[in-house]
C-alpha cells in the first residue's frame, strides 16, 4: 500500500515516507473535482503501470510493468473526446485532429517516470461539466520544488528508492 499524506506532504510505502508534493490548489473529494482545478483527488486507487524515458534512463527495476514513452505520446485531457484520460499518441499530420491532451515527452524531466493510478479512468467520467479530471500521476517533481497540477510528485532520489517496492494493483490512497 502507498499513503499519501496531503497534509503533511509525505508519501508512505512500507515503513519509510517521503516528501512528496500535491496540486497547487491543495486536494478535493474525487468525486467533485473537476478538469483543469489544480487540486488533488483524495480518494483510493489503484497502480495501473508506469511509463519512462528511455532516452534518459534504463527501464525501471521494478515489478511494476513500465513501458517506454515515444515522442508522440500523449494523454487526453479533452472531456469531449472519446479517448478523454486516456494514453494517445499524438497525430503528426496537420490533417488530423488532435484532440486537447498532455504531451508526455517532455524536456523539465518531470515525466521521465510516471506511475499511471486509476483516476477516473474505469470508466473515465467526461463532459463539459462533469469531467472528473485527467492525467493524475505520481510522477517526478520539478527541481524549483513548486507544487503541481494535481499529481503527486516525489524527487528523482526518492523515487529511485520506491521502485522496487511498485507492482500493478497496488493501493494508492490520498488522503
């Protein structure tokens, strides 16, 4: 099991915690957040995978399937859109259209690993008004220490010591 502590800003996995960060907004009841609020979802939820930069780091020693990421990888953040908090790959042809989305190739480093949890995805609950939020992940924190968007973000050190202890189905609870 892994205890995030909004609180206190500490992640838990076995015996040892972690500083941890948490959306800039601070946390809300899943079941009332929305796309795009800033805030992170309390609630409990499952590891699904993880996803890494293959150019940056070896595959991740990890029971935890990790799969690495391509340059055309993407996460739908389009409440409208059938694919909505869903892995994508990013059209390259203008003709395509593409729906809203979180590019997962990015230069900060915060999305060499990601941990995908199951966040509104089963399934995930869209529309204008309704939309329960996207691409929550536990993912690596920025190196200016600023809060997120609504993920959970550990340091690169701190992460490397949680990975061996990663496997799917795992319990995430956000409290």
């Amino acid at each position: 099991m892994i205890l995030v502590n909004t609180q206190e800003k500490l992640l838990t996995i076995g015996p040892q915690s972690y500083p941890c960060r948490i959306g800039r907004k601070g946390t809300i009841p899943a079941q009332y957040g929305r796309e795009g609020d800033e805030k992170t979802p309390l609630g409990q939820y499952n590891l699904r995978f993880g996803l890494y930069r293959a150019d940056r780091l070896p595959k991740p020693n990890s029971p935890l399937n990790f799969l690495p990421l391509r340059p055309d990888d993407g996460w739908c953040d389009d409440p409208n859109d059938p694919a909505y908090n869903r892995f994508i790959r990013i059209p390259v042809q203008e003709a395509q259209k593409t729906p809203s989305h979180e590019n997962l190739w990015r230069e900060d480093g915060a999305y060499d690993i990601i941990l995908v949890i199951s966040h509104n995805d089963n399934p995930p609950i869209g529309g204008d008004d309704s939309a329960l939020g996207s691409a929550v992940f536990i993912h690596i924190a920025q190196a200016d220490d600023r809060q997120t968007l609504g993920c959970i973000a550990l340091s690169p050190d701190c992460f490397v010591k949680i990975l061996k202890r990663l496997k799917t189905g795992q319990v995430v609870t956000i409290f």
